[in-house]
C-alpha cells in the first residue's frame, strides 16, 4: 500500500473532539484518531478551538467559547490531555462566532494565546474567520494577527465568500 505521507505533507484536521464541552473526552474519539495518526502519519493535526454538544447532545455547530480565564484553563488541559494521548502537538483553529459573551475577560486573540501557552499547542490561524468576526464584534482585524506569534503559527487557513468580500453579520 502507498504511504501518501512519504511524497505529500499530510494535515489531519477534526471537529469532533469538543475542546470546550464539559463533559470527558470520549475515549473512543480519542482511539480511532490515535489510530487513524498513527497509519496516516502526519505532519500536523488540529482541531478548533470551540464547544460542540451539551450533556452527550452534539450540536453539529462549532460553538464559541467564553474568552475567561476558567475556560481558558479547562480547554488547555484538555488539549494537553490530547496531546498526551496521541504524542503528537495540536494545533487549535480559531472559529468564527457571532456572539460575544459577556463575562469575556479577554479577546479572542488573547485567549487563544494563553490556551495555546498554557498547554504548548500550535495554532492553526484561519484568517477569513478573523475577518469575520472583526467585522461582527468591531474589532480591529490586524491587531489580532499582529499579536499572533509567528512561531505558535504552524498553519494558515485562507478561505472566504464567493468573490472575496464579507458583508454584515456571518455564522
């Protein structure tokens, strides 16, 4: 059987894993996926950075997350159990939101940097999702990437709407 990850960079990238829910990680989840890195061989794996089910009900949504303190250190120790598991790092993807909460104690950029310094995970930086959600929460687009440190940066996503400009709210 060819091995495509000898002749291609291979990027496993997931939405199941549920950094953000509450309840355990599923370990089963977790199995297949270390199965699946360890036939594939990777050169990186993510997964955003975002709650997808409540209680055992999966949303079919990628959720966003309180930008606090408290979550922030319960999503990085479960990206650091992750990683754990799989021996490998993760990359966590910022997602697109079109709330805010109200107890946010820091931005969107600052809380995925202290989740990623927190657990010693990468980031996966989609650009078209910071777009978005500078244009929903009013924020200023370039100070999130110039706060981004090229070195926790190990892939970039760049996608966007069909002729390449993002009018009013988005989800």
């Amino acid at each position: 059987m060819l091995n495509i990850a000898e002749h291609y960079p291979i990027s496993l990238h997931g939405i199941g894993l549920g950094l953000g829910n509450t309840k355990p990680l599923d370990p089963e989840h977790l199995s297949q996926l270390k199965s699946l890195a360890d036939q594939v061989n990777p050169l990186l794996m993510s997964e955003h950075l975002c709650w997808t089910a409540f209680e055992y009900r999966h949303c079919g949504d990628l959720l966003p997350l309180p930008y606090t303190e408290d979550t922030a250190a319960h999503v990085a120790a479960r990206v650091d159990t992750v990683q754990q598991y799989l021996g490998r790092q993760l990359l966590i993807e910022n997602v697109s939101c079109c709330l805010e909460f109200e107890a946010a104690e820091m931005s969107e950029w600052e809380f995925l940097l202290d989740v990623a310094h927190r657990s010693g995970c990468g980031v996966l930086l989609d650009v078209n999702n910071v777009y978005v959600n500078a244009c929903n929460h009013s924020y200023d687009a370039q100070a999130f990437l110039d706060a981004m440190p090229a070195e926790l940066v190990g892939e970039i996503h760049i996608a966007g709407t069909p002729g390449g400009r993002s009018r009013g709210k988005h989800c």
